[in-house]
C-alpha cells in the first residue's frame, strides 16, 4: 500500500494483503545477469540503469535501500494463495525470464502491459496463461486488440471507462480491471459499470466503496 509503504515493498504487499486485498500488483524489471526485480521504473533514484546492471552491483548501489527492490520471487513468496497476483512487464525484452519465476509460484497471476506486442509474444509462448493489454487511451477496436494479443484482462485508466467498455469487454469473455483508484466516489461510480477490479494505493478506501 503506497500510502503507508514505499511501493514494490515487500513492506508494502505485506500491509495490502492484512487489510485484505484481493489482488497484488507491481511492476517488473530485469538485471544485466537475468533476475526480476520489481520496481516502478527502470532507473533507480542514484541513476543506476537496472537493465544495465548485474544483481549484485544493482544492491550494492542501492545499499540500505536494497530492501525496496525484492526480486519477484521474494514477492511470490509472501503472495502465495492469499490474493492474485497482477505483474505488469515493463522490462524489454524480458517476458521468458518472467515467466520461468511464474510458473513457480503456488498461486494464481496474470501479466499485463503496455507493450501489447510482448503480451502477443507470451500468448504464443503459452495459450492458457492469463494476460492483460494496458491503455491510456482507447483504441477504435477493442476487442480487436483482445483478439490479436490473446489478452482476457484490459486494464483502461479509469477516467476512460464507460458502461459500453466493460460491456464491450465482458461480451468478449474478459475482465475490466481500473487503474489508478484512489478516489471512493470513482470506485463507487466504476462499481456500478460493472467492473472486475480496482487498482489503488490503499486498499482500506476501495474497501469502502
């Protein structure tokens, strides 16, 4: 929960799964040498380049920092089979690295992205896995873009979302989950369209929606 932790913690899937969230979702990078790590950007505050950098070195930078970049596997860890795991790729490149630390996990997920090229490229790699196309504006077809990633989840920034998108996702057999909800007269309003999840900073506030 970014509000009470720094986001991409362990600290913070920590405090959003005890107030009961049903889904975890981070974002995922990988070093030089291959490890996911999980973290926002793909640049940390001291300029080190994750993509550049082996995983050794990307802790050394990081120092007393290192505790808030946790590789996917510690995530997957402390998830388990207590809530579903949402795992946006924004690394290059670097979705079979992904999926080799996913397919040990003891517990539900689904990967998403704004690079729906690369949720096209898993979705040949793999047809029963669960994926999802990210959008910050819509494209004229939808359930074009569905049909040619192989994505069941869409995950639009929420001011976009009407009754006809989650309509027109839900006849395609998919999920509208909305991001970023930090607001409970949004998620009040998103509730009534019919959407299948809401992404937020605290799980508390959507609580109450």
């Amino acid at each position: 929960m970014p509000r009470l932790a720094t986001e991409n913690t362990i600290a913070s899937f920590a405090l959003a799964l005890d107030a009961g969230a049903e889904g975890i979702e981070l974002d995922v990078h990988a070093t030089r040498d291959g490890v996911v790590i999980v973290h926002h950007d793909p640049v940390l505050r001291n300029g080190v380049v994750i993509a550049d950098t082996s995983f050794a070195a990307l802790h050394e930078s990081a120092g007393l920092d290192s505790t808030k970049l946790p590789t996917l596997g510690e995530v997957c860890a402390l998830v388990q089979g207590r809530a579903e795991l949402f795992v946006e790729i924004k690394g290059a490149a670097i979705e079979r690295r992904v999926l080799e630390v996913l397919r040990r996990h003891e517990g539900s997920f689904a990967i998403h992205s704004f690079d729906h090229g690369l949720i096209a490229r898993i979705h040949a790699l793999d047809h029963t896995l669960r994926l999802g196309v990210l959008f910050e504006e819509l494209p004229v077809e939808l359930s074009g873009v569905m049909s040619a990633t192989g994505a069941l989840d869409v995950w639009p920034h929420a001011p976009l979302i009407t009754p006809a998108l989650v309509d027109e996702v839900h006849a395609a057999a998919g999920r509208v989950l909305a991001w970023t909800v930090n607001d409970v007269t949004m998620a009040r309003r998103l509730a009534t369209y019919g959407v299948d999840g809401l992404c937020g900073d605290d799980v508390r506030l959507l609580g109450s929606a």
